[in-house]
C-alpha cells in the first residue's frame, strides 16, 4: 500500500493543517484526506503543488508499506 507523508513533512516542518490549506488554495476537508491518507486517488498537479509547497521531492511524499 502507498501512504502520503504529508502530515510528517508537514510535522518536520512545524506548519499546520491549517497552513496547507491556504497555500494550497483548498478545503479543509481535502486537506485532512491528504494527512489522513483516505484519498482514492491524486492527481499530478496536486503531487506538483504540494512538493513545491512543501519543498519537497515527490519521493519524499510517498512511503510503500
């Protein structure tokens, strides 16, 4: 199974939820689906927008379990 890491960037980063909302320009609700990994799918642009928001590779947004 393929988990986002965005809750530990976020983390490692000392930047909230709440944040990541108004960077990214979204909902709440869309927000938590990414932290909590119940998504069901993502799209490319989000992976883009998030890595240049978090500063991040898009290796870094990933684990494999």
């Amino acid at each position: 199974m393929i988990k986002l890491n965005v809750q530990e960037l976020l983390d490692k980063q000392g930047k909230t939820r709440y944040w990541l909302v108004k960077e990214m320009q979204t909902t709440y609700k869309t927000v938590n689906k990414l932290c909590d990994n119940t998504l069901t799918g993502l799209q490319m642009e989000t992976i883009e927008k998030l890595c240049k928001i978090l500063k991040c590779e898009p290796n870094e947004l990933f684990t494999l379990e």
